[in-house]
C-alpha cells in the first residue's frame, strides 16, 4: 500500500477530520470522564488479578 498522497488533499481531509472532532468534542468531554473511568478500573481489575 505506497499510494501516492497529495499533500493537498491530505491536509483538507485533516481540516475535515479535525472540524469533526471540534464538533465532536462537546459531546465527548463527558465521555472522556467516562473513559477514564473505565480504564481506571480496568487497571485496578488487572492489578488485583496480577498480585
């Protein structure tokens, strides 16, 4: 997979993908609490399952 990338192009799909995340970041301020969550306990799962 060497395609060749137009740097233009590359750049305009960043500008939509990160318009997307602007838009999106509202909605997920929340979810990143959720997420941190989540993983905080996943960790402590994993550890107690370790020790």
């Amino acid at each position: 997979m060497t395609e060749k990338v137009d740097p233009k192009e590359y750049e305009a799909a960043w500008e939509s993908v990160l318009d997307c995340v602007d838009g999106m970041k509202e909605e997920f301020s929340w979810s990143k609490d959720v997420i941190a969550k989540m993983l905080r306990e996943l960790a402590e799962k994993v550890e107690s399952e370790e020790g």
